[in-house]
C-alpha cells in the first residue's frame, strides 16, 4: 500500500493491535482478549519474543539516560506505545519536556491519561512515517519555544515502515533539528532472506506488516543523520546477554541500535 | 535482634551484590521493562530497607515497600526470589549464630510476606486501575472517531460531487444525494445492488471496473445515462477502498456533471476559431480591398475623362458596379475581421429595434408577424448605430427565411425584445468570454425551422451558409459576431429544429449620457492649392492619390515608404500636407510621423488605413496626426478632407 493510501489507524477494541499485543508480552494489562490470543499465536512462532521487546524497551532506556547525561531537555518521541514504566519522562530529570506520539487512537488516549497531570509531559497523536505532522503542529513550538536541539525517538519503530518512509521521516527530522540534535532507533539487521512467513502473516493481518532493512540500508535511509557510536548490538548496549539456549529465534541477536547526531 | 542487625549491616556489601545478583538473573521476569541499570539501584534500595526492618520494623514500612515494587514492574517471581535471597541471605551469615537466626529468619519472614502482601494488593489495584484506565481510553478514542466520522459521513453525503460506492463486483453499496440528483433516482434504495455499468451509456464505460483492478485509480470522461434515459457527460475520478491489510475491498467513484465544461469549452474553441478566421480574412480583405481601390479610383479617374454619353462611359459604369459590389462584401467582412470599429456612441438598442422594425414592417411578408417586447426604461449602450441596425436587420433576415419553407406559405412569428441583465459570478460562468456586470440584451426569436445541431459550430464562420447560392451571401452572420465582438459584447443561440431558434445578444451596459450625434458632412469633389506629400507603399494607392490631387489642383508628390518620405520631406520643398500610410516596409506610418514632427513640430499629417481598429491609427492621432483617411478611398470624401486640413493652415 503507498504511504498516502495508509487509512488512518482506527480504534477497534475487536482487532488485534501490534502495541497491546507488545503490552502484554512485556506483563502489562492493557490489552483485549483479542490481544492476548494473537500474542498467543505469536509466542508459538516466536518464543523470545518478550525477551526481544524487552531489549527493544531497555535500549530506550539506555539511549535516554546517556542523552540526559549528556544534558537533553527535550525529547520527542515517535511510536511511544504506553507509557507506563521506565519510559522518558520516568528517567530523565525533573524539567525535562517530553512529547509522545502514537499512531493508535487508543494508546494515544491511554497515553493522555496517564500523564495528564504531569506538566512537562504531552501525548499526541502522530504517525511515525509522517513527522511534520507534529513538528509542524503549534504544541512544540508552544512547548519547546525556539529551541531546536532535542533528542528524537524512532525507537522500535522502522520494522513497521517501508524505505521510503523511514528515508522521509529521517530527512523530515534532520531537515527541522538544530546541530547538536539526537536520534536513537533500533532495528532488525536482516534482508528478506529471514523467512519468518506465518509471523510476518499475522502483522500482516493486523494491518502492521514487517519490513526487513539491513543496518547498511538503514544508514543509508537514516542520512545525512551521523552515525555516532555506530549500530551496535542491544546486547552490547545494555551489558545484558541472553543465554544461548534460551534464544530460540534469532531475533534478538539481529537487533542492533544506534544514537544518531546532526 | 539489634546484635544481628548489627552483623549483617556488617556484611551490607555482600547483601546488596546477592540482591542485585539475583535481580539481575530475574531481569527477564519483571513486569515491562525494567531496565537493567535500575535493578542494580533497587538491590542497593532492597539492602538498606531490610536490614533497617530488621533493626526496627515500626521505622520501615514493608508493605509500602511492596507496594512501590508492584509499581516499578517488578514481577511477582522477583518478589519472591527477593524474599528468598534475604532468608538465605540470614542462614548463610547467622548459621553459627543459633541465637540470632532464628529471630533474623522471623524477621525475614515477615519483611518477605509484607513485601508480598503490598506487592498482591498493588498488583490487584494496578490491574483494575490498567483496566478501567483502558476502557475509557478505548471509550474516549471510539467517541472521538465516532465524531470524526460523523463528520467524513456528513461530507461526502453532502459532497456536491456525485459518489459512488461499489463492491468490486461492480455492484453498488452506497450512493450520496448528489448522485441521485445527477442521475434522476428519487432514493438510494433504488440504486443498491444495481451493477455500476446500468449507469453509463457507452460501451467503453464497463471497462472501468477492469482499469481499476489493476491500476488501482482511473480518471476520465463518460457518457452517464441517467434513468430517464439521457445521457450526459460526467468526470469520473474513481479509486480502490482498501481495507488495513492493503486488500482492495471496493471501489469509490466520484461524478462531476460536465455538461456545463465541454459547452465552455466549445465556446472557447469557437472563439477561438473564429479568431483565427478573423486574422485570415483580414489579410485577405486587406489585399483585396486595395486592390478593389486601385481599380475603382482609375475607373474614376476614367469617368472624369471619359464622355458621359460614350460607350466607354457605360462601360466604366458597370466597371465601378462591380466594384462597388465587391467593396461591399470587403466592407462587410471588414465587420467580420474587426478592421473597423465605426463610430461610438451613446444609444438605445430600443431605437434600434423601432428604426429595424420600420424597415421590416414594409418588407416582410404580412404572414410573419412581427411583435417587439422592448423594456421601458433600457440602460444605454455604447455603439456604432447603423452597425446595430445592420445587426437587426442581419438576424431578422435570416428569421424570416427561416419561416419560409420553400414551397409553403411564409407562417410564424417574429419577436425582437430587449432586456437589462445584470450577470453574476455564477451567471458569467455560463459563457466563456463573459465577464460579470451590466448589460443590455437583445433577443431575435423566430418561430422557424431551427438550427441542425451540426450546423450549430459554423453558425458565424463567413461564406458557409445553408440558403441557396443565389440568396445568401453566407457573411450575414459573420458580421453579427464580428460587430458584437467588436462592441465588446457576446452571442448566445438557442434552437431547437421545427421550432425556432433565439438569438440573444448582450453589450456592455455604459454609464454615459446620450449626445446629439455627430453628422460630418461629406462635400464633392473639392478642389485647392499646396504641396501634398502622399506616402504609402501601394503604388497604385498612390497614383489615384497623385492624380486625383493634381486633378483638383494640388501640387502632389509621392513617397514608397517612410524612409523615402523623410528624404523628400528634406529636400527644401514646402510641404503643406502629408498623407501617410500607417503599415509601410522600412519605415511605418508611426515612426515616420514621429520623425517629420521632430523636423518640424507643425508638420501637417493625415493618416490612410484599412485597419481603423488597429490602434496605431488612433496612437498617431494623439501624436499629432489631424485625421484619418479609411481605406478603400472615397475619392469624394478624400478631396474634402485634403482640402479641409490644408486649409485650416
């Protein structure tokens, strides 16, 4: 489907969404039944899942606490899901601005909830493919003032975007940041020789099919952004390794991570 | 108690590396994401709460420690294994203290199961609170959407295109009140299930579907038949509806009436072929009209020489005759081509009607009637008034003929009536070379045989006619549009074949007040003295110029184009008058009088031209020029105004 013919995600608690079924993978309880039996069918395939998601999660959190380290105030992230625990404005200082976006009209709501009584904190809704969307609405002007130079977000996200999405959002991002500006994404080093055909299905059939980049395409996709300490392995990132035998897919030994500089 | 606190606060160190130990083989089990880093703090955290509880249980609260866990997404194995650790933690470091670790065991036992029992309550709570905090999250974000589609309904029921739904059998689902409109169904009941291919009217129309399948969108123009039966022309911009997954699930097709375009458009492609046949019989006229005068000004030089009761003379005669006839047929195209503009003045189309009607009422045959519906108080009109009468009198024309069949008694009626129109934004659309305002519109209607609709787009082209040879000229028409054009106006024709046809005319309305006309008195052949430049690149023009004012007296001298005139203008001769061509090879009519001004500012200059439209003509007015000669010469008139501006010296 061409980016323009996307239809516009909907609230259907009858339809299996990618990001309750990641909530309940990761023990959360916002999800449907639905959810749950889809996620089901998903463990039979691809047993580590929640251990990959997890290391999808921590890889966030990682990125966070070096970038507010390293002193970022403001962050802007895309594909945010629930924000529930361990997630920015978790971690970072107090004072840190922080804006959510999710494409889910129902995890945007959620997301709204939760953190409606926390001023430095807002929740909009944006697709990830599409960042002028939010970047070029009135709240982060209003809510970043002149300042250009934040941390961005892309963090489990470009599985679920074709090429020239992910190329638009990476150039849409770099184009709008001021020098100094950040972005953290992971993603799957794979090509389509990772034959995963039954798994891929069903994220098909929930209306979020899989795209497979290398870490070389996605470089490629992600400039003029630069590279920093380069895709390195989450494992790598978090000082975290599975035990051999308790992979039994090779997923998670694909996903890789990075920091991004302008 | 306080002495086994004491000791194992000791070995602190070592507890907080157990703690951390174990967190960190669990980090796999805890609830989201607990983050690797934070784990490694929460052993630290962990340490310090149960050896305080262990020193004093009323100064730590473990069930509140439990609780914040449940919080952080520690996971229910965690706090267990936790548990665990701080009993084996006791036996490891108290084991040859018999005294002590029972009561630390105790202690453990009861932190562990504080911790538990807030971690379960928590835990409980949080999976309400998750749950109830989703369900109004689902519920907020369905009413949002049920808004906004509210709103997507509401648009493209009320979308002023006509919309189409279709399964991609090719059967319809939906229909939105402009399509019922457009294609005359009083409900969309009566539409549904009906194949999409019932609505069009050509053939080519049921390829649509097929198009669309494998490009997934189609636009384009078809013949739309509505249920009456008609058809009409509609754009049609159709595309696929795809579902989340991408799989086509049906087809939106979106309709514009283009009725109103393609009558624009033909209008537009008329005017401008008409245009273009302007140009290129103006060139003809051009040519043929100097030609026209150069024979019929040596035919009356001729006749001045000639005696009038030779044969000779008779012979000229007819010479002159059918010169006279074919500049009336240049005269008349030269309406067509818009070479000549006429006088301008303030007038009434009522006037005109009464002064045509007059003539009509003498001239057609008594079975025509004749009836004029003329408003009262018409607004004024800016025009050329014997070209308005032509106007009339070109239209009723050919409504009498056209209620005179041949072979049948003339019968029917004619009616001339004027109107004011006011034309809107909206009203102008109608027409593709209007403009919104004031008008004045007058309306020829016959009740004849009609126009043939293929005869509807050669209607004003010159020399095409459908009378007889003998009785039409086929310029009738051309001249209508050329002057009406001319006068800034523009033509609008109904006709229906057996019934009649209606020509309406508008013209600008003006705001001006009518003046007494201006009648220029047109003298003989009158005679003068002084020296005349004439200038024009026509030989022969210039020999009739020569001749007939040296045979009235005048010295005359020639020159073939500008450059050669600003050479004899030089020579020391005293010219009195200059007639100058406008459109001459080298140098032209405008930049030789700016020239012969520059020698002498009070050089006299009259101005010959075929083209009095062309507004170089008017442009050497403004830059001195005294007057304008139009061609073909009237040698009478010609005479007079040589003699007239000579002498106003």
């Amino acid at each position: 489907m061409a980016d323009q013919d996307r239809v516009t995600s909907i609230a259907d608690a009858s339809k299996p969404n990618a990001g309750r079924i990641y909530d309940y993978v990761l023990g959360g309880n916002h999800n449907f039944e639905v959810d749950r039996l889809t996620a089901q069918q998903i463990l039979k395939l691809v047993p580590d899942y929640p251990q990959m998601a997890r290391y999808v999660r921590w890889f966030l959190g990682e990125a966070v606490r070096r970038l507010a380290d390293q002193g970022f105030r403001h962050f802007v992230d895309f594909a945010s899901g629930l924000p529930t625990v361990d997630h920015i404005h978790q971690i970072t200082p107090a004072g840190t601005k922080v804006i959510y976006s999710d494409l889910d009209p129902v995890t945007v709501a959620y997301g709204q909830e939760i953190i409606k009584d926390l001023p430095g904190v807002r929740y909009v809704a944006c697709e990830a493919g599409k960042p002028e969307t939010l970047l070029n609405s009135p709240l982060v002007k209003e809510f970043f003032g002149t300042s250009r130079k934040v941390a961005f977000g892309f963090n489990g996200i470009a599985f679920f975007l074709k090429d020239e999405q992910i190329a638009h959002a990476m150039r849409t991002l770099y184009e709008w940041a001021d020098e100094g500006s950040r972005l953290f994404l992971c993603d799957f080093d794979t090509d389509a020789s990772l034959q995963m055909p039954e798994a891929m299905d069903l994220f098909k059939k929930m209306g979020q099919p899989v795209y497979w980049h290398t870490s070389q395409q996605l470089r490629r996709l992600a400039a003029p952004w630069r590279e920093g300490e380069g895709f390195k392995p989450l494992e790598e990132w978090i000082g975290v390794a599975m035990r051999p035998e308790d992979k039994k897919t090779p997923f998670v030994d694909l996903l890789r991570g990075a920091i991004l500089e302008k | 108690m306080s002495l086994a606190s004491a000791l194992l606060r000791e070995r602190q160190d070592l507890l907080r590396a157990q703690l951390g130990s174990r967190l960190g083989e669990l980090v796999f089990a805890n609830r989201y994401a607990l983050h690797p880093r934070r784990l490694a703090q929460l052993g630290a955290e962990l340490s310090e709460s149960f050896l305080g509880f262990l020193e004093d249980p009323a100064k730590v609260d473990a069930l509140a420690k439990g609780q914040d866990l449940a919080r952080e997404g520690i996971g229910a194995r965690t706090i267990i294994a936790v548990a665990e650790a701080l009993r084996s933690f006791c036996r490891q470091q108290l084991q040859d203290e018999a005294a002590l670790l029972g009561p630390a065991l105790d202690a453990a036992e009861e932190y562990g199961s504080r911790c538990l029992e807030g971690f379960m309550a928590t835990q409980e709570a949080l999976i309400l609170k998750d749950q109830e905090q989703l369900r109004r999250a689902l519920s907020s974000a369905l009413e949002s959407q049920s808004r906004e589609l509210l709103v997507k309904n509401h648009a493209v029921n009320t979308s002023i295109n006509g919309i189409m739904l279709t399964d991609l059998e090719g059967k319809v689902t939906w229909v939105n009140s402009s399509f019922l409109a457009l294609w005359g169904y009083a409900s969309a009941p009566e539409t549904i299930g009906m194949p999409m291919t019932a609505f069009w009217a050509e053939e080519d129309a049921r390829r649509a579907p097929d198009v669309l399948s494998s490009s997934g969108g189609w636009r384009g123009e078809l013949l739309a038949k509505r249920r009456d039966g008609n058809s009409f022309p509609v754009e049609v911009s159709a595309s696929l509806i795809r579902n989340e997954e991408g799989t086509a699930i049906g087809v939106m097709t979106s309709f514009v009436d283009a009725t109103e375009r393609k009558r624009l458009q033909a209008q537009v492609i008329q005017a401008q072929k008409m245009e273009a046949l302007g140009q290129l019989a103006g060139g003809i006229t051009h040519d043929f009209n100097n030609l026209l005068m150069a024979i019929g000004g040596f035919v009356q030089i001729l006749l001045y020489q000639a005696p009038r009761d030779s044969r000779m003379h008779q012979d000229l005669m007819q010479i002159q005759s059918a010169v006279e006839r074919g500049t009336g047929l240049t005269r008349q195209l030269r309406f067509f081509t818009r070479q000549t503009t006429g006088i301008r003045a303030v007038v009434s189309l009522n006037d005109a009607v009464r002064e045509t009607w007059e003539i009509l009422k003498h001239t057609f045959p008594p079975e025509i009637r004749i009836r004029l519906d003329l408003v009262p108080s018409l607004h004024m009109i800016e025009a050329d008034p014997n070209q308005m009468s032509q106007v009339l009198m070109n239209l009723c024309v050919n409504a009498r003929d056209a209620m005179m069949e041949p072979g049948s008694p003339p019968r029917g009626t004619l009616t001339i009536e004027t109107e004011n129109i006011t034309l809107t934004a909206e009203k102008v659309s109608r027409y593709a070379t209007a403009r919104p305002g004031d008008f004045v519109a007058v309306r020829v209607r016959d009740t004849g045989t009609g126009i043939a609709a293929e005869v509807h787009d050669r209607l004003f082209i010159p020399f095409i006619t459908t009378k007889s040879v003998r009785s039409g000229t086929g310029l009738g028409l051309a001249v209508v549009y050329g002057i009406v054009t001319n006068h800034q106006g523009f033509i609008d024709v109904h006709s229906v074949p057996g019934r009649g046809t209606e020509f309406e005319l508008l013209f600008p309305r003006t705001l001006r007040k009518r003046e007494g006309p201006e009648v220029e008195a047109v003298s003989g052949l009158v005679r003068g003295s002084g020296t005349v430049l004439v200038v024009d690149d026509d030989q022969q023009i210039r020999e009739i110029m020569r001749r007939v004012l040296s045979d009235c007296g005048y010295t005359a001298i020639s020159a073939g184009d500008g450059r050669e005139a600003l050479e004899r203008f030089g020579r020391g001769i005293g010219i009195d008058l200059v007639i100058l061509d406008v459109i001459m090879p080298a140098l032209g009519g405008k930049e030789c009088l700016a020239e012969l001004r520059k020698r002498d500012p009070a050089v006299r200059v009259l101005v010959t031209t075929g083209y009095t439209s062309d507004g170089t003509a008017q442009e050497m007015l403004q830059h001195g020029a005294l007057g304008i000669i139009e061609k073909p010469l009237d040698l009478k008139a010609f005479a007079a105004m040589v003699a007239r501006y000579i002498s106003s010296k």
